[in-house]
C-alpha cells in the first residue's frame, strides 16, 4: 500500500469508523477521532507486515475496536483513581493535604 492508496482507504472509511467508535462506544466525536487516527497510525506503520489475505478493513476494525477498549479501561482506572484520591482528601483541612 503506498501512500496513495493509503490516503484513498483514509478517506473512505474514516468517517465510518468514527461513527462505529461513536454508537459502538457512546464515545463523543473527538475521542471517535483520536482513536481511529491511532489505528489508521498503526496500520500506516505495520502496512509491510500484513499478511496478503488479510483484509486491511477487517484489521482496522480490529485495532479500533482494541483502541476503543483500551480507552475505556483508561478511563475506568482514571475514574476509580480519582474517587480514591477524592475519598482521601475529603474532610482534610487544606494545610493537611499539603
């Protein structure tokens, strides 16, 4: 795949992507964004190491769908450690915290 050829696949499924991350994922249009470019990123950069009958949509899909799931795994830690810090910070007097 050149970079023709790879600027073609980028137009033509970006925007259908993004809306699979959207409805899949409930995620907002610019984390949509960032995760597909992530795996259009990915493809970009192992395109020499896919194997010849494999689909570089199929692979997509995958990599987004990984990417989306990493996401949302960030965020559940991101989510749960921000409750901790919250819960042990609540009730300290500013001086205590510091």
């Amino acid at each position: 795949m050149d970079e023709a050829d790879f600027e073609a696949f980028f137009k033509q499924h970006f925007t259908p992507l993004c809306l699979y991350c959207q409805f899949k994922f409930d995620f907002d249009l610019d984390i949509a964004k960032e995760a597909v470019h992530t795996a259009f990123i990915k493809l970009w950069e192992t395109r020499h190491q896919l194997t010849a009958g494999l689909s570089p949509k199929s692979y997509l899909y995958k990599v987004v769908t990984n990417n989306c799931l990493d996401m949302l795994r960030h965020e559940k830690v991101r989510r749960k450690y921000g409750q901790i810090c919250f819960a042990d910070n609540h009730g300290s007097s500013p001086g205590k915290q510091f």
